[in-house]
C-alpha cells in the first residue's frame, strides 16, 4: 500500500512560533494594562493582532492543503477527533459553571440562611439574610445599622422582555442553519448562501440585544461584584456571548468558502463541525434561559 | 409535573445533539445523513419546547422565578 494512504506529512512551519510571540505578547499587554502602566492596552493590542494574523495565515494554510488534495482519510479522522476533544471542553466549560449556579442557588445560599443546620446568621454579617437575586434589578440601596450599604431586590426583570426575544433569535438561527445545512446536501448553492447569511445576521441581532441587556443590568445595579448571582450570572452569559460570537466569526469563514467552492454535497466536514457547534451554542443557551427564569 | 416536562425535553434534546456529535467524530457518509438528521431533530425539539413554555405562561398555567427574599 502507498504510504501516502496511511500518512501526511505536512512541511516545516513557522506558524507555531507566531502564534506563541502572539500569545505572550496578548499577555503581557493585558498583565501590565490591569496594573495601569500606560503601555499596556498598545501592547495587548499588538499581541491580539499577531494572534490573529497567525489565525488567518496558519488556517488558511490548512484549507489551501484541503482544497489541493493533500489530505487523506487519516488526516480527516485526526481532524473530527480533535473536534471531539474541543467539544469536550467545552462540554466541561459549561457544566462546572451551570454546577456552580445549582450549588449556590440550592444549595450553598441557603446553608447560609440557616438551612439544615439553623445556623444564627446574622452573626455571619450584620444583617445577613439568604437572597437569591436572580432577575431582580432596579436594585436601590440601603444602609445597614452598621454603615454598610447592600442592594435589596426589588423587582423582577420581565422575563418576556430581552430573554425571551434573544432565546427565540437563538432559535431561529437554528432554524435557518438547519434550512442552510439540507440546502448544502441538495447541492443548492445560492440557498445555502442565503441561509447562512440569515444565520449570521440573527446571530449578530442576538449578540446586540445582549449588550442593551447588559446596559439595563448593569444600570440597575447588577454588576459582576453583585453576589454569587451576579457572578454566575455574567460568567454564563458573558461566556455564552463570547461563544456566540465565535460561532459567528466561524460561519463568517464558512460563507466565503461556500463562495470559494471549497464544499461538496458529501466532502464538508468544515460545515458540519461549524454547524453543530452552532446547535450546541444554542442549546447552552436554552440551559441559561431554563433554569434561570423557568425551573 | 412541568418542571419534569420541560427537563425531560431538555434531556432529550442534549441526546439528539449527542447523537450528531458521535456521527460528526465518526464520520463516514451515512453519519453525515444521521448528523443532519439530528440536528434537525433537536431545533424541533428546542422550538416545541420553547414554545410550550410561552404558551402555558402565557395561559397562567406556569409563573417564572420570583426574587426569594
């Protein structure tokens, strides 16, 4: 058997090192940035772009070996195992933070309350009491006995305001990729690129209703310094936009190789990765919307 | 009794994306016909689940979370 069948050997590359100088340099800038030294933002600045110009050069360099049929079965098998380990992070990302939200909502914040052990809290803190928070802004501020100002919820966030309106853009872009995706097996190209372009858009919608919806939060008092809930709160969703956001990045890549022909109806496993990446973007924010507003 | 409903709905949905991932790593062009399949299966899934919710709160029938001070 010709060893080109079990094998590619790709050549030497200098991309590596780019993208490390790219990292350290990201790092340096944001280290030195959070401790106020004036060059810090320039240089993180700087890193971001060699990170992301070592992006473009390094995968562009992997499509164009695709495209010119240097890869095999075998390089196709590596490629959906390292997917699957990427997913699997992923998968633990999420599940350590919506473990986190359970804990404290169910468990730790009522512990402190005197759950189960009729624990005298206020001697915790002057004038503790066990509130979970969630949904509640507009959020004035009161003044213990000792001195100390707290936020006391007031009323609840409208649940069929932004999230609702967000979870069913989320929605529909799933819709509208899955519409992208049979249009790509049926070899409809200008479908597919409709589709995906419409896929991206509600994705964007999405990405900016979020930021009014942090506007209002933030206004109304809830800030990631907020308690356990403002902690998980933003730690989910800010998470969750971050992924949105690559995802959109991502489908924006796989909308010019459409257009670039780099796909077929039964060679696009770049699609394929994209997409379902996309449906799991989704369904961790069917998760956040559940069981923050609903169980 | 719909805390139950809409978990169980959940949990089948996380299955069906499941599903497409396996026939993603796998890989050969029947998994590709499962992959899209599943997928689809789970947008139907999040929609009608979706639209549970909104309907039965819209009828009364569920409150969402209040503040538990």
């Amino acid at each position: 058997m010709d060893n080109k069948q079990l094998y590619y050997v790709p050549n030497g590359t200098y991309w590596p090192i780019i993208g490390s100088v790219g990292v350290s340099t990201l790092f340096i800038g944001l280290a030195n940035q959070m401790h106020g030294v004036e060059w810090g933002m320039t240089v993180m600045l700087l890193g971001l772009a060699i990170l992301i110009f070592m992006l473009f050069g390094w995968l562009g360099q992997v499509v164009n070996e695709s495209v010119s049929g240097l890869y095999n079965d075998k390089v196709d098998a590596s490629f959906r195992l390292g997917m699957a380990w990427f997913i699997f992070s992923e998968v633990m990302f999420f599940v350590a933070f919506f473990i986190a939200l359970f804990y404290a909502r169910n468990l730790s914040v009522p512990w402190l309350g005197g759950e189960g052990n009729n624990f005298f809290t206020p001697e915790l803190w002057n004038g503790f009491s066990a509130t979970w928070q969630q949904i509640a802004f507009n959020t004035p501020s009161t003044t213990l006995q000792n001195g100390t100002e707290i936020s006391v919820p007031v009323k609840l966030v409208n649940t069929w305001g932004l999230p609702a309106l967000n979870t069913a853009l989320l929605l529909l872009s799933g819709v509208t990729l899955t519409i992208a995706h049979h249009a790509l097996r049926a070899g409809k190209r200008n479908n597919l690129i409709f589709w995906l372009i419409a896929t991206i858009f509600l994705g964007v919608l999405f990405l900016g209703f979020q930021v009014a919806e942090y506007g209002h939060a933030y206004a109304d008092g809830l800030k990631l310094t907020s308690g356990i809930y403002g902690s998980t709160f933003y730690m989910l969703t800010g998470f969750h936009g971050f992924h949105v956001t690559v995802g959109a990045l991502m489908l924006t890549v796989i909308l010019y190789r459409v257009q670039k022909g780099h796909f077929s109806k039964d060679n696009h496993f770049a699609f394929e990765g994209v997409a379902w990446y996309w449906h799991f973007v989704d369904v961790v924010w069917l998760g956040l919307f559940f069981f923050v507003y609903w169980l | 009794m719909f805390k139950i409903l809409i978990l169980t709905l959940i949990l089948i949905i996380l299955i069906t994306l499941g599903v497409g991932l396996i026939n993603l790593v796998k890989g050969k062009s029947q998994n590709s016909i499962t992959l899209f399949k599943s997928l689809k299966l789970r947008i139907i899934l999040s929609a009608v689940l979706f639209l549970i919710v909104i309907f039965s709160a819209y009828m009364g029938w569920i409150e969402p979370n209040k503040v538990n001070l």
